[in-house]
C-alpha cells in the first residue's frame, strides 16, 4: 500500500492514471482546439493590422472614367475643361492604355489580346490639400452627370472604407468562432476531469481512509491535467504555427491578385508561443476548481 508524500515523501501518483483512454486521446484534441484557436488569432491580427493600415491612409484623389463609344474622345474633352473649373481640384491626368492593359494584364491573363479591348478613358484627378474630399467629389459627380450620365466617378477611399466594414464584420465572426471554441476547450476538460474522478473514486475513498488530503489529491489531478494540456497545447502551436508559414510561403509565392499576401510578423509568433501558456493556466483553474468542488461532494 503507498502513502501520502507527507508520509513517506514519494512524489510517484498514487492515482492510476496512465489507465484512462483520456490519457492518450486527450492531448490529440486539445492540439486540434489549439491549433484551430491559434490560426483563427493569427487570422483575428492580420485583419486588424489591415485596417490599421487602412485606416491611416488619406488618399486624396479620385478617377472618373469615360466609357468607350464613338463620343469617348469628345467627352473627355468636356471633362478636362470641366475638371478646370471646379475648385479643390489640384492636378489631373488621363491614364495611358498601356497603363490600363498593364493592371489587367494579371486578371486576363497573357493570352488574351488586351489592345482590343474596348477600355474607358480614365482621368487620375488629385484634390488640393485644403479640399474638403466628400464635398468636391459630389460636385464633380454632379457636372459628370450633367456632361453624360454613363461617366463614372469613383474613389479609392470608397474601396478602404468598404474593405474597413468587411473587417469589421469578419472580426466579429472571427470573436464568435474563438469563444466557440474556447466554450468546447473548457467544457471538454471539465466533462474528463469529472470523468476521471468518478474511475478514481474508489482509489481516492481509500486515500481519505490512510489520511491524504483533498488538498493532496486535488495536486495529483493538477499535475496529470497540466501535463495532457501542456503536451496538446504545444502541439497545438506547433500545428497552428506550421500551418500559418506553409499559408504565408504560398501567398507570398504565387503573387496572385486574386489572393492576398499572408505576412506573418513578430506579433503573430508572439501571440503563438504564449498561446500555450494562456492555455495551461486555464486549465489548472479548470481543474483545480472542478476538482476540488467534486472532492468536496465526496464527504
């Protein structure tokens, strides 16, 4: 018969936990909820360091596009004696077709014959400093509407304000997904924690009977919960950090416009070696609260 440690100072378990199927398949899960939680927090800064960026930017200009048609060429007229005329307007300049065919070349692809095409004629106009942006802007829709209604005005910053909104909503997606699955992380140590005890409760009778503590056993069910989450934690950011490089080596690789460049930065392997710490001193709460409040329904 083994005794407490305060007996006979051996630190060996007296719990036979090696015995449960947890011991073995629980690591395994917590690595896959690791790894899930950490990709979704990498996930969760990038946007953030986007928006960031996005939100810095003051872009002062704005195109107006003239479509192509037998007129194309006397509207353009009318609206370089028109953009003359509206104050805030600093600078203009009609954009070269070979400009055009060289940002569609990546989306078209080399095969197609991009001088055939029927492009707009497209006019990069700078504001002045001190112009108010919304309000020149609407009088310049205005006087191009008045010239055609088919000439386009459009901004950039139309485009960031968009890509902000759709930040904004995946951020929100991106917080549900983690509390989920930081919701099924705890209750998945709570429902194996019970479980355990319960497969104990004779061996943790007879504890009680040599003179253990709660306090004593509640330490051995510390010690065996914090190595299984400690083993699937670091798992966990292992898979969550390799598959993180092999997205960001492949964005990087295929330079498409169609997918954007994944960068990993210091922030992100901050946040993936701590991931594990955060991880094992919830779960010596978890286990340390569940177990002592079963411990206590036991006398």
């Amino acid at each position: 018969m083994q005794f407490p440690p305060q007996l006979t100072g051996s630190l060996r378990p007296d719990i036979p936990f090696s015995s449960e199927d947890a011991t073995h398949y629980l690591p395994w899960v917590i690595a896959v909820i690791v790894a899930l939680f950490g990709l979704m927090l990498c996930g969760a800064i990038s946007l953030y360091q986007t928006s960031q960026s996005a939100t810095r930017l003051n872009i002062r200009s704005f195109q107006i596009y003239v479509p192509y048609g037998a007129q194309q060429n006397e509207l353009q007229k009318q609206v370089d004696v028109t953009l003359k005329d509206i104050n805030g307007v600093s600078a203009f300049e009609r954009v070269t077709d070979q400009t055009l065919q060289s940002l569609i070349q990546p989306w078209a692809g080399e095969r197609l014959p991009l001088q055939d095409l029927p492009l707009p004629s497209v006019t990069d106009v700078q504001l002045r400093a001190d112009a108010e942006r919304g309000e020149v802007i609407g009088q310049v829709q205005q006087r191009m509407q008045a010239l055609s209604p088919k000439i386009e005005v459009e901004s950039y910053q139309d485009w960031v304000d968009q890509l902000l909104t759709f930040n904004r909503y995946l951020q929100v997606a991106i917080t549900l997904i983690l509390l989920m699955l930081l919701a099924a992380l705890v209750a998945l140590m709570v429902i194996v924690v019970r479980t355990s005890l319960r497969l104990h409760r004779h061996t943790i009778t007879l504890l009680h009977h040599i003179g253990a503590t709660d306090e004593y056993i509640s330490r051995q069910f510390l010690v065996n919960g914090c190595l299984l989450i400690g083993k699937g934690s670091l798992m966990g950011m292992g898979l969550a950090m390799l598959t993180s490089v092999m997205l960001s080596t492949l964005s990087l690789e295929l330079s498409s416009p169609l997918l954007p460049a994944i960068e990993l930065t210091t922030a992100h392997f901050i946040m993936l070696i701590l991931l594990p710490l955060a991880m094992l001193g919830m779960g010596w709460g978890i286990v340390n609260l569940t177990v002592r409040r079963l411990l206590e329904s036991l006398h």
